[in-house]
C-alpha cells in the first residue's frame, strides 16, 4: 500500500489543454473515486498515473516516489479496464497468473496466489473454465484478481462496470467496496457515475473540464456542494437550479411564478442576481408555496418522482408519501431552507448563509 500525490499534474495533446494543473493527495489505504462527466479528463489522469500516458507537466509521487519518467510496470500499481481484457484461449486460472508467469515466478507460488485470490472472489469453481463460459460479472471478478495476485501497491479501476446491466453493477460495486475493505490497498476509481462514487467512495474527487472543482468525502459534496456544477452533478435525481433575483427578501426565479423564501441569514442583497437551489428529495407539498402544474408523475415505490412548471420553471420533486397528483394538477410546494443553497449567478462558487 502507499500514498499517491498528484501535484500541479498538466497535460497537453499538441496545442490543446486536456488537465490544468490537478492536485489530488491520496492517503494510504484510502478509496478515491474521480467523477465527472465525458471529457473531463478523469480517464486521462488514471492513466497518467499507470504511466500509459505521459505527463506534460507537474508531479505524480506513488509511495513518495515520484514516478513521472518510470516505466508502467516499475510502478507496483495494478489496473482493472472498462474491457476485460482476458486472453479466451486461456483458462481463468492462467488468466489470473499471466503477470506472474511472465516475471517467472515459483509453480507454488503461483499457485497459492491465484488460489487465494479465486478465494476472495469466489471463482475456485470457475478456475478450469475459458472466460467464454463466463458472465460478465465473473469475467470482471476475473480481471480483478488477475490485479490482486500482484499484491500491487495501488489499484487503478477505469470504469469497470460500465459494460454490466444494472443489477449487476449494483452487486459488483458491493463487492468491490468489500474486497478494497478487506485488502486495504490504496484504490483510484473512475467513473461518470456519481452514485457509484457516492456509495463507494472514501473521498471524491469532482472534475470538470479538465479542472478539479470540489475534493471531499461524499456527504460532505451531497451537503454543501462548493459550486453549481457539483450541486447539479451529485445526487440523483438532480439538484434544481433556479436563476433569479433577490427581491423584496424572497428569490423570484426567471419566467416563473411566486417567490421562494431565502434561507434564514443568507447574505444577499436587494436585486442581487443568484441562482437558487435545492434538492428533490428536499421539497414538500405547503398549501402556501409555489404553484407548480404537474407535467409528469413517476411512482417508484419507495417515493414519487413528481415534475412540474412554475410558469416557465421546470421543477422535479420526489416525495416519499405516495401522493395523488395527477398530470395538469396545480400543487404548492417549498424546500426545506435548512437544505436550500444559494450560488454566485457568474461563478457559479457558492455563497454561504
């Protein structure tokens, strides 16, 4: 196991910036997941890190070695792709003891490793078997311990469960959390998907254009999110982000109808530009709120996803009674404003009660 420090890391494809100067220290053990949407330079900076990609500028130490000239396999780091990347001519035993072989390692030694891999994984059955005869779920478990017979000093996940249907990532991302808590190896995970970063990270690290925009443990993002980008990409559904002014004390959005209540001490002023947000699951029905026509409404049994308009405001609220709304109802809402947010309307970096 061991530390990863990414430091003013850059990087340039000809003339164009892809990283601008990312900073990110990783502490030994620890789980940090880098989310973002495509093109935000996530799947760039993993690979930098495994040394597939050459760093334009700025440091990348793994163990308080920097090793920004050292060639990927002297990194002691282990990768898991999006693909398998499994040999079919192979067995899953031969599979997982390539690395191995290839460093000529000791027959016993081999053996005992990939048998105690198979073990954390539940493959011993599947050990003889080519990864044709496999699902998706085993051959990913597969690649996995393909990297943990490595005993590596990081883990280096780029997007791994992208190619499985959705039961099956939810199973397979319990069982990578379990496997990192058990082996205690420092572990970096890319995905687009921010509840996979939510229920599986340590600490999150949210990129955006090449640039970080907020670094912290998943609550802390959900909370107080330091931007509108951060706010509108975690949690799902989205946060609403209303653009508006500050009058008479209230917030009254563009083209919409009514005046929502600022939050208690918010510091704004009269005809202040901001924008206004707050989360789904923090709206509830008040006979005295804001008008909203129903456009649409999505039971999904544990709560009601329930959209609508206010005048020209689209506005999405999930409510865990089971509400009888119908579709061209008007209902009157309000959010919580313990849990209401309030951002610069320019920069978007978020303004403080």
């Amino acid at each position: 196991m061991a530390t990863v420090d990414i430091r003013d890391v850059r990087k340039n494809f000809g003339s164009t910036a892809i990283l601008h100067g990312v900073s990110v220290g990783i502490e030994d053990g620890e789980f940090v997941v880098l989310v973002g949407p495509s093109g935000c330079g996530k799947s760039t900076l993993l690979r930098m890190i495994a040394g597939l990609e050459n760093i334009s500028g700025g440091e990348v130490a793994i163990g308080g070695r920097v090793v920004n000239n050292v060639p990927p396999k002297d990194r002691d780091i282990a990768m898991v792709f999006q693909n398998y990347a499994l040999y079919p001519h192979m067995t899953v035993r031969d599979n997982m003891a390539f690395s191995m072989t290839l460093a000529k390692a000791p027959k016993d030694v081999i053996e005992t490793e990939v048998t105690r891999a198979a073990r954390i994984l539940g493959l011993e059955q599947l050990l003889d078997r080519y990864p044709r005869q496999l699902s998706g779920g085993q051959r990913q478990r597969v690649a996995m311990g393909r990297a943990i017979v490595r005993h590596p000093q990081v883990f280096l996940f780029d997007e791994p469960l992208s190619n499985l249907d959705a039961k099956l990532r939810v199973q397979m991302r319990a069982e990578i959390k379990d496997l990192h808590q058990r082996l205690k190896t420092t572990t970096i995970y890319v995905t687009h998907d921010q509840i996979e970063a939510m229920t599986m990270a340590d600490k999150i690290v949210v990129m955006h254009g090449g640039n970080v925009e907020q670094i912290g443990p998943p609550l802390d993002l959900y909370d107080r999110p330091a931007n509108a980008f951060v706010a509108g990409f975690i949690g799902s559904p989205a946060m609403n982000l209303l653009h508006g002014t500050v009058q008479g004390g209230a917030f009254h959005a563009e083209g919409g109808e009514g005046s929502w209540p600022l939050p208690t001490g918010a510091r704004v002023s009269e005809g202040q530009r901001i924008i206004y947000g707050f989360r789904p699951e923090h709206l509830r029905l008040d006979g005295s709120g804001v008008p909203l026509v129903v456009t649409l409404v999505e039971p999904t049994g544990s709560e009601t996803q329930v959209t609508g308009r206010s005048g020209k405001v689209q506005i999405v609220g999930a409510f865990r009674e089971r509400i009888t709304a119908q579709v061209g109802e008007t209902i009157h809402v309000l959010p919580d404003l313990a849990q209401a947010h309030l951002f610069h309307r320019e920069t978007g970096q978020r303004l403080d009660a």
